[in-house]
C-alpha cells in the first residue's frame, strides 16, 4: 500500500461482508439458533462498543456507571452464561477504565490526580504488594493464587478510578438511585423464586454446587435472588435497606422520601427472606455507628432506642417465634443456643492452632472447602463462614491486620470528615448513610463470607472511596454556591 493513502469504507465493506455471511452459514447449518443470532448480534455490539469508548474517553466519568452496573449483575450473568471466562471481562473492563482516564488526562487535562493520595487507595496500593507476594509464600499454589487475582488489585484500582471519576454530589446521588433500583430488581426476583419457583438454571446451580444443604433447609428456603448465596443476598439487603433509611431522614424531597421508605421497606423484608442470620446486623451496626456520628441529640436518641428494641425483641422475646424467617433470625442474637455457631467456634479453634506458624497465611485461594479444587490442606477441609477467617487463612495474621487496617482506618476518617469537615447537610446526609451502611457490612462480615464476592466487595470499595472524596464533594458544592450568588448579585446591579 502507498504510504499515506487511506482504506476506503467500500474495501472494508468488501472483505467483512462475505467473512460475516460465511460465519452465518457456518452456524445456521452446525450449530443451534441461539449462536445464529449471536454472530448477526456481533456488529451491533462492536458498534457500541467503539460508540461506548468515544465517549467514555471524552466524559471518562461515564465509565463507573457502566462498571457499577456490571458489577451489580456479574452474578446472574455468570450464572446463567454458565461463567466461562466472564472475570476476564471483569478485568479487562476496569483496567480498560483505567487507561480511558490516561488518555483523557493526556488530551484534556482535566483528571484530578492528586486525590489518588489518600488512606483507602494508598491502603490498596500496600495491599496489592503484600498479597502479590503471596505467590512467594512456600504453601502457595500458584493457580489459586492466579484465580484471587481481584482481591490483590480490586481496592487499588476501584478506590483509584472512584475517587478520580467521582467528583460531584450529583454523581454519588446518582450511584445511589442506581443502587436502589438494582436492588429492586433484585427484590422482584426474591419474589418470583418465593411464589413462582427457582427455575432450571438455579435449580441446576443448587445441586451442582451443594447449595442446597444450606439454602433448602427445613426451617425454610433461603432466597438468593440474583447474588452468590442467600449470605451475600441478605446482607447486601440489609445494606440498602440501612441506606435509604437513613436518606428519608435526611431527603427534603418529599418524593425522594416516599421512594426511599418504600425501597427501605421492600430491602428489609428481602433481608428477612434470605434467611441470612448475620445480615440482621447490617442495620443494627448501621444505627450503632448513626446514634454516634449523626451529631444530632433527638436522633441519637431515636436511634439508639430503635437499637436497643430491636436487641431486645430478637434476643429477650418469643414475639413472631411461629414465622421461620423471624425464628431463624433471633438464633443470631442466641449464639450459645445455636448449633451451627458452636461448630464455627470449635472450626476457628482449630485453624488458630493450625495458623500459629503460618504468620503469612496459607496462601492466596487456599482458604475454604471451595479451595480444595487447588489444594487438600486444613485451610481447605474447614468452612470459613467468616470474610476475615478467609482472609486470616489466607494471608495469615499480617494480612489480616493490614486488610482491617487499611478498611477501618478509610471509615473512620470518613466518619471524621462527615462529623467535622463537611458544610452542606445534604451530602453529610448522604455520606452519613453510606458510612453506617459500610460499617453495618463490615460487621455483617464477621459471620458471613460475602465481603470479597460480586457485587459486595466492589460496592464497598467505591462507596468508601467516596468518603474519602467528601471533603473536595464538599468544596465544589461551596464553589458552585458563590457562583451562582455571585452571578444573581451581577444580574441585580446591572437591573438596577
């Protein structure tokens, strides 16, 4: 070809045409009809896809809502594309997010870099370097450690592309209506698999995977609707369900309040529905955390009874002892009593005796029965039930206190930011909200491993990266404010 000289779209035209037709021909007489529409789909789906990169380079904000999307769906997509290979496009998705901000920093030069410096993504950053070390630990398995890729890089790089991309009150408002509406869907079908059925993939899924020991119970059905496990399902309820409680405090629209109970409300009874013990603690470590940074006496106060009732009904009452979701609930706040809870007791005791020489853990991928594909170990024959238990055994006592370090040391210094730094009460609102429903997700975390599953572990990472951004959230809503003041005084003077 002659330097310099372009390749006409008639060209293009000319050689993709027959190879896409062949294609079709090839499917329609050797495969099923399913693949037929997927190669007639591809063009259309390249074409948004080219559509989706222009415009993410140009407004690169766009790209979290796409991601948080993804991520909110991953599970059922996985689900029912029976997973082959889908977490490479999880991957590929957010680093390709990552080198979209690079190019529209080098363009535009408009991308706020220095609040990459902060406690959650610097954490991250030590993390990453800690854990990808792990692959050196000499009880490692290096196809474990390969398949736990996300948990080295995921809060370095989601805390990094949040707090670049995340900049306004509008955009967390946003994420949070988005949020709230997946969660609502998620809610329909906790209803359909109650009152329809689960269907073939689900069912499929179950026995499979032995699921149903733990979610076909004689008590009752545990729901799952579109996450991992009725675990990761009932907790992330009860996440939602604390933060729209919260925000019909704090919402003036009157609208937005109506919206925000009933989302409330419809979260708390899917909570109840999975059946999930440990979830009931998302909102009670929710209203704990409220009653001590809302900064507000009448609500305090409110908060802190409402606490203390729902304790005592659970622990101290027989009230509602003949509904299975009630009854199974209560067994959380009687852990003497409950069965399940000794054996968790008696497991820990064994793995700490076990870990006591492991100061750097098993190695990545090698903790619960899920593991035992990789490996046959202790770490691999004893269920975890715990997200730090996984953690702990996996990258030992170090790994452990840096994880929580690196987790508690971001919300209590966005819980500061919320109590001493940030002017405008609707975004301390919001931000209040966000940080009780976290730290209710972190105690929840405790008695259920869910925190490092889809959506959980990227939801909690962004939301948290946002506290870390309230402060400049908060600034750019004090700018804007003096410049509209100031632009109504200018139209003033000129009238007079």
């Amino acid at each position: 070809m002659i330097a310099g000289q372009r390749i006409s779209p008639q060209a293009v035209t000319m050689v993709l045409l027959p190879i896409g037709l062949a294609c079709i021909v090839y499917y329609v007489m050797h495969s099923s009809m399913i693949n037929f529409f997927t190669i007639c789909l591809i063009p259309f789906f390249i074409l948004l896809l080219i559509l989706l990169l222009i415009l993410s380079i140009r407004k690169p904000a766009i790209c979290i809502y796409i991601l948080f999307a993804f991520n909110y769906f991953f599970m059922p997509w996985y689900r029912y594309s029976e997973g082959s290979g889908l977490s490479v496009w999880s991957d590929i998705l957010w680093w390709m997010a990552l080198i979209i901000i690079i190019i529209n920093s080098v363009i535009y030069n408009n991308i706020p870099w220095k609040r990459a410096f902060n406690l959650l993504t610097i954490g991250g950053a030590i993390w990453a370097v800690y854990t990808a070390a792990e692959v050196a630990n000499p009880s490692a398995v290096t196809e474990a450690w390969i398949f736990s890729r996300n948990l080295i890089y995921n809060t370095l790089l989601v805390s990094l592309l949040t707090v670049l991309l995340v900049t306004s009150y509008k955009q967390v408002h946003r994420l949070l209506i988005m949020l709230s509406i997946f969660s609502l869907i998620a809610v329909v079908k906790t209803l359909v698999q109650r009152y329809i059925g689960f269907d073939d993939t689900e069912m499929t899924w179950l026995m499979e995977s032995e699921a149903y020991k733990t979610h076909l119970l004689p008590q009752g059905i545990r729901y799952f609707s579109i996450f991992s496990d009725a675990g990761n399902f009932g907790s992330n309820m009860g996440f939602i369900a604390t933060i729209c409680t919260i925000m019909t405090i704090f919402t003036r629209n009157r609208n937005l309040k109506i919206y925000y109970f009933f989302v409330a409300l419809s979260s708390t009874y899917a909570m109840f529905m999975s059946g999930t013990r440990g979830a009931v603690f998302v909102p009670l470590g929710g209203l704990l955390l409220f009653s001590l940074i809302s900064k507000n006496i009448k609500l305090m106060f409110f908060s802190g009874i409402l606490g203390i009732c729902i304790y005592v009904f659970f622990a101290h009452t027989y009230i509602g002892e003949s509904h299975q979701m009630i009854s199974r609930m209560r067994t959380a706040f009687r852990p003497s009593k409950d069965a399940s809870f000794n054996v968790r007791m008696e497991n820990q005791k064994q793995l700490a005796e076990y870990m006591k020489y492991k100061p750097f853990g098993e190695g990545l991928g090698l903790g619960g029965v899920e593991a035992r594909k990789y490996a046959i170990r202790l770490t691999t024959q004893i269920p975890n039930d715990s997200t730090y238990v996984k953690i702990w055994t996996e990258t030992g006592i170090i790994g452990i206190i840096l994880y929580l370090g690196i987790y508690i040391s971001s919300l209590v210094w966005g819980c500061y930011l919320i109590m001493f730094k940030i002017k405008n009460k609707e975004l301390q609102g919001l931000l209040t909200a966000i940080a009780c429903g976290i730290f209710g997700m972190m105690v929840s975390a405790y008695g259920n491993a869910f925190f490092t599953q889809f959506p959980s572990a990227i939801l909690i990472i962004i939301f948290l990266a946002i506290l870390q951004n309230g402060r400049y959230i908060d600034e750019n809503l004090v700018k804007n404010k003096k410049n509209i003041n100031s632009s109504i005084n200018k139209t003033k003077s000129i009238d007079v």
